[in-house]
C-alpha cells in the first residue's frame, strides 16, 4: 500500500535509496491530478522515531534532483514531503502491531461477505495477519497485503500514546506545517524549483 499505481511504484524505487541514506523510510507515496498534479511523500525516521519538519525538509532535498534528473512525471507538478501524521497510514507489514490496542479502520481489496470496510481495536500482529476486533467482539484477520487502505483513528488514546512516545509529529493539515512542498514549474527552456512550506 505504500505505492499504488506503477508510475507511483516507479518513484518509489527512484527516492527510498535516497531515504534510506538518511536513516527514514517512505511510508506513502500518492500522486494525486489536477490541473497541477500533486506528489504527496510521507516519510518518518526508521523504527518510527519522532521526526520533524528539518527531517523532511532534508528529504525533499535530496529526491528532488534525482525526481528531476529521472522525469517521471510529465506534466509540471507539486512535490509535498511530510510526516504521516498521528492518524497515520498503515502501509506496511510491522505498521499495524506497533499501534496493538488502538483503533484503526481498514479498506480491503476484495470483500468479505460484500463487506469492504472494518473499524476495530488493532489485537495483533503475526505471521497470520493482522487481527482487529470489530464493534460486534467479531475478529477481523487479514494480510497487509490484501488490504486497499489502512489508517489509524484519531482518539484521545492515540494522542496520549503520541505525546508519551515524543512522537506527536507536524500534521500534514496542522495551520503551522503542512508539508514542505517544491513546486515544479516549467518555462521554454527548463524545469526550476521554489521550496518553502506550504500553507
């Protein structure tokens, strides 16, 4: 779930090098149309360690030569680089049994008795899936893989947990930071950049 699509798998690939060398990990990559299309990276420190808005900033400015030398996006575009937020994602195998005990709704690619969508407390994680109990006590088990969509519920448990980790992050919708963005636009003769944090 990290990468959708294959032009978004194909980024992928060009940018988690970079990331790694700076000791993070790419846990999204969406790129969204428009008139301007948008590619939205969230990123954190391996291992979940807080990260702040300097870690992003570094990471935008290492993938931005390498997304500009590749070219994988034709039209001019919009590149943000943020933290997942408290109400994260959940895109990997690991992601779910580090948040056991909270709440979490999941999408999954194909339904079960005609049911796609689950909200549920996170129980589990092993080599059988991932185990979420419903509001009806039923249990939910499912592959990271099999899933469409995944993220955390914002509770006040979940805050709690962030501030007690020192890992409430810079929301991607907070008035103070919003991800840093590098705006790609294109003039006759070549492509130039302007950073800054978006609002």
């Amino acid at each position: 779930m990290i990468a959708l699509t294959q032009q978004e798998k194909t980024i992928l690939a060009m940018i988690e090098p970079v990331a790694d060398g700076l000791g993070m990990e790419i846990v999204r990559v969406r790129l969204m149309g428009g008139r301007r299309p948008l590619l939205q990276i969230m990123a954190e420190k391996k291992g979940g360690a807080p990260t702040n808005v300097e870690d992003c900033a570094d990471l935008s400015h290492g993938i931005s030569p390498v997304l500009e030398a590749a070219d994988p996006i034709s039209e001019a575009y919009r590149l943000e680089v943020s933290t997942p937020g408290i109400d994260r994602p959940l895109t990997r195998e690991g992601d779910f049994g580090r948040w056991v005990g909270h709440l979490a709704k999941v999408e999954l690619a194909m339904p079960i008795n005609g049911r796609r969508r689950f909200q549920g407390v996170i129980q589990r994680e092993d080599e059988n899936g991932v185990a979420i109990e419903l509001d009806d006590e039923s249990e939910l088990v499912a592959q990271v893989h099999e899933m469409s969509k995944a993220s955390l519920v914002l509770t006040d448990e979940l805050i709690d947990a962030a501030k007690a980790s020192g890992g409430l992050p810079p929301q991607p919708d907070d008035e103070n930071f919003s991800g840093l963005e590098v705006d790609e636009t294109e003039d006759d003769d070549n492509n130039e950049e302007e950073s800054g944090a978006s609002r």
